[in-house]
C-alpha cells in the first residue's frame, strides 16, 4: 500500500470512529429522552479496531452526552483516549466481556427500567414475546440471578455466559442489558424491548397472556426488513431531538 493510500485508509478509519462517538452520543440522548436511559445506565460500540470500545465516562449527564465526552477502552479496560481525568462507568466490563465473547455484537445498552426489571421479581414471571417486533428475543431473554453491580471481571464474564446466544437479557433486580449489530439497533431494540414489557405488563392486568406463538414470529418475520426499520426508527428519533434542540443539526449521524 502507498503512503497515500494508507492516509486514505487512516482517514477512513477515523472518519467511521467519529460517526461511532457521534452516534452513541445521539443514541444515549434519546434513549435518556425516552425514559429509558435515565441517571445511570450507557451505551457502548465497538470500534474498527475489534478490541476497543467507546463509553461515556461515570460521571457525564446522560441528557448532555457529547461525542468528545466519550471515552476509548480496550477490552482489557485499559483507557486509550478521552477527556483528562474522565473515568468510566463501574460497570464497564460488562460492555467490555459481552464484546469480547460475542463478535457479532457491536453495541451495547445496559439501563436500568424499573417495570421491564419487575418481571425478574416474581414467581413465573418471564418477559415473553408479545409484540410483533419482539421476534428479535424469540430465542430466550434470560435472567441473570445476581442483582449485584457488575464490576468486576468475572461477572461480566458470567453476565456474558448468562447472554449466551441471546441478543437482551434482564439482570434480577438491577436492569437490561440489550446488544445489538449497531448503534441504531440497539436504540431500537431497547426501544422494543421495553415497549414489549409494558404491553406485558398491561396484557396481565386486564386477562390471560396470549404470547406470540412460533407460528405468528414466523409470519411476521416473512415480511420484516429489519434494516429498513432500523433506519425509520433512527431517523424519526434523531428528528425528534434536533426539533428540540437536544441533538445538534450540525451532528451527521449517518
């Protein structure tokens, strides 16, 4: 490769880790927006580099992220860049071992919505598909059994082992962590994700729950253009926030 070459390639690389700052930052405001993300809780992706990851630091609004708030770990947590003196979240590991044991996954949320988590504190009382969209969980949202704070990293490695081959999984009596391919699947699914537990929730109050059946997911996922809608969801979600001032019009988001 040329000199010239490789300075296109550099830049090619830097330019896709600023839309990746840009969007976990877009995604994080809205998800906070939404009630989802509230005074705790963060959204990771990875970065061309497999090993490293982007996160906001501990202390950082989740109502007033910025792309150059974030900061860049490897999955070893080791801090390559971002803000002096910026530390992440506590629970970083758990981005970090979920990353490192799922190559397909490229972004994280881990939130803490307290209707969603009340499944995790009864007897029977597992989150099922019951909205078409909730297709995505058809093979399983586990539950972790330790509420602790996953600080540490053999639990985030066995938070990891706990996700296995699911793409959400509740945390009993803490929150949700959901992973996706992208940054804009993740803000969808988390989207979807909580949306499912409240139609749950409100289905049980008034009769008999009626879960999707195989057949229906297999109906409904005939037709379905996963990438289509996670780009109708992002656009609609990111226009909502520059209308009102809370995502800048000068972010390009992809």
């Amino acid at each position: 490769m040329s000199a010239a070459e490789d300075t296109r390639s550099n830049d090619n690389i830097q330019a896709e880790i600023a839309l990746l700052k840009r969007q976990v930052a877009a995604c994080t405001l809205i998800l906070n927006n939404e009630g989802i993300l509230g005074y705790s809780g963060h959204v990771s992706a990875r970065l061309p580099d497999p090993n490293t990851f982007v996160i906001q630091p501990i202390d950082t609004p989740r109502s007033d992220l910025k792309p150059e708030d974030l900061i860049t770990m490897d999955l070893d947590l080791n801090i390559l860049s971002g803000p002096k003196g910026e530390k992440p979240p506590a629970e970083t590991v758990l981005h970090a071992e979920i990353l490192r044991a799922r190559p397909d996954i490229n972004s994280v949320a881990h939130f803490h919505h307290d209707l969603t988590n009340s499944f995790t504190l009864i007897e029977e009382g597992d989150l099922r598909p019951v909205k078409n969209h909730a297709i995505r969980w058809r093979n399983g949202i586990p539950v972790h059994p330790d509420p602790s704070h996953v600080a540490h990293k053999y639990q985030g490695e066995a938070v990891a082992k706990t996700l296995g081959e699911c793409h959400a999984m509740q945390i009993r009596a803490h929150g949700q962590i959901v992973t996706g391919e992208s940054v804009l699947a993740v803000l969808t699914d988390s989207v979807h994700f909580v949306e499912n537990a409240v139609a749950q929730y409100n289905a049980q109050a008034i009769g008999t729950l009626k879960p999707l059946s195989e057949a229906d997911m297999d109906s409904f996922d005939k037709e379905f253009k996963r990438g289509r809608h996670l780009d109708k969801l992002w656009r609609y979600y990111v226009g909502n926030l520059r209308k009102a001032g809370i995502i800048p019009q000068n972010w390009e988001l992809g």
